[in-house]
C-alpha cells in the first residue's frame, strides 16, 4: 500500500474467483503480496444450498480474502441469485471481519437492502463499490450508496467510508494473524 501523496492512497487489490469447492485463483504466496483482496463467486451457480454456504464460507475463512464480491451473485433480469444460508455467511463474514460488498452496478444492486438489513444486524461491515468496467460506470456509486442506505447501514460500517489508518488496519488484521502462524 503506498502512503498517500497530495490526499490519496494507492492499494494493490485483485478480485479473485472462488471455485465450487471455496478454494481462490491463486496461492497464498501469490496472494500475500496484495494489499486487498475480493472473492466473487463466477460460476457453478447451480450448487445446492448448503454446498454454495459452505464454498462461501471457506472463501470468507480464508486469510488474505478481505471482502466477498456480489454475494447473491445476481444480475437483475438475467440471473436468479444464489441460494445459500445467509445467516451462516452473514455470521461468518461477522467473525472473521470478512467485508461484504454493496455492488452499484444497475443490473446487480448485490445485496439489496433486506439482506443489508439482515447482514448488518448480525455485525458485518461492507464495502460499496461500482463494479466499473468503463469510466462512466464510475457514476453509478450512488446506487451503491442509496441500496446501503435503504438497509439503514452508517458510514462507520462501510470500509471504503473509514479514515485511512482504519482501513490499513482492517486489512493488516488477517495477513497478521497469517504471520503468526508461519513464524
């Protein structure tokens, strides 16, 4: 993560694929040189429910995964979301600090705000984003926003809202308890 300069900080990040079985792209090796890290779920969608919890699950166990990417994996008019256990997945992203994210993008709005609601109760932070693959999809944070706001979620509960220090400490939190265990 580079410090920031005239106001801005620069993270390294990738979004990850997680497989049917919950395991990611990539090695921890690999992994551990990014400073954030989304795992979205982009395929095998046909699961059952109780595999489909289970496979997020472990995504969200996982120690360098920060945020879960569209969790309901929907896209409005093409695709029915996933169906999985949502107060385990909410539970477990809870425990282990794991963010959910708010996708922006008009044909995901992933979560909506009844599973925000539900998410929030159950103590977990999000993170809002565009989904952007062009510049103008930019604009389309404020869908994010308003879907975060409908579940009644407050700025101190969104990781891309925190003050700097906050967030590198949010994200130093797992890849520390990861040192830990490889000392």
């Amino acid at each position: 993560m580079s410090s920031p300069k005239h106001g801005i900080a620069v993270l390294h990040g990738s979004e990850l694929n997680i497989a049917a079985d919950g395991t990611l792209d990539w090695d921890d090796e690999f992994l551990a040189g990014f400073d954030i890290l989304v795992a979205s779920v982009h395929s095998h969608f046909d699961q059952s429910p109780r595999a489909m919890t289970r496979r997020l699950i472990t995504a969200i166990e996982h120690p360098y995964v920060d945020i879960i990417g569209h969790p309901t994996t929907r896209i409005l008019g093409r695709r029915p979301s996933i169906e999985f256990d949502a107060d385990a997945v909410f539970t477990a992203a809870a425990a282990t600090g794991t963010a959910l994210e708010i996708n922006a993008f008009p044909d995901r709005l992933d979560l909506d705000d009844e599973l925000i609601w539900r998410a929030r109760e159950l103590g977990v932070v999000f993170a809002i984003d565009t989904d952007a693959h062009a510049v103008p999809h930019l604009d389309h944070m404020r869908f994010g926003v308003a879907t975060a706001q409908r579940g009644w979620t407050e700025a101190s509960q969104v990781v891309n809202a925190w003050p700097l220090r906050r967030l590198r400490g949010f994200l130093a939190k797992r890849r520390r308890c990861v040192s830990a265990q490889r000392a």
